[in-house]
C-alpha cells in the first residue's frame, strides 16, 4: 500500500521546551527524508510524533489513507531473547500487528 504522511503546524518539545514549531512536511510515496541535527535539537522527537507515538504541542499529523501506519524504530534496541532481527523489526515497527490483521481478514474472506 501506497501511503502519504501530512504534517502541519508541528510543534514537538518537552515540558516547557519548545524543540522546533510550524512545521510543514509532506511525505509521498517514494520520497526519501533526511532529518539532521544536533543532539537535542528535536531529531527524536520529530519522528515519535510524525509516527503516532507522542502528541505535538500544536498542529496535526495525518496519512492518506486514514488507515496507514508509519513505522517507528527508536535508537534504543529492546530485542527479546532469542527474537530475530526480522521479527524485532516487524514488532517495533508495527508491520507485525498490521500483517496479522491483514492475514486475518483474508482468512475470513476466503471462508
């Protein structure tokens, strides 16, 4: 599935920080996005909010279709024993849950 990911007046900070305000960003399909910046610039925090994982101080994330998911990984690893790089990147990106669902709905169609 093909899928755009819409920002809008994106504010992202912690507490009484503001790490960077009124952004606007568009994703579409095939684009490939850099973020880059110092430590504590708001690097993190851009991306915990554009995937879903934190709510902004102001503005709006929105994909199309209404039903995508953007992956998020963060830079901290919490692999499980014995758990591949496979199924630890489908756990943490949400691909696993996503799949499920999907294989799910295909069994019921095919009943």
């Amino acid at each position: 599935m093909s899928a755009t990911l819409v920002a809008k007046g994106l504010s992202g900070g912690h507490a009484h920080r503001t790490l960077f305000a009124d952004l606007d960003l568009t994703v579409a399909p095939g684009d490939v996005v850099g973020v880059v910046g110092a430590n504590g610039a708001g690097k993190s925090t851009l991306l915990s909010l554009l995937a879903g994982r934190a709510a902004p101080l102001a503005g709006s994330v929105t994909t199309a279709p209404s039903d995508a998911f953007v992956g998020w990984l963060p830079q901290e690893h919490e692999r499980r024993p014995g758990e591949t790089v496979g199924a630890y990147l489908a756990r943490r990106t949400g691909a696993a849950a996503a799949t499920g669902a999907m294989e799910a709905t295909a069994a019921d169609l095919g009943s």
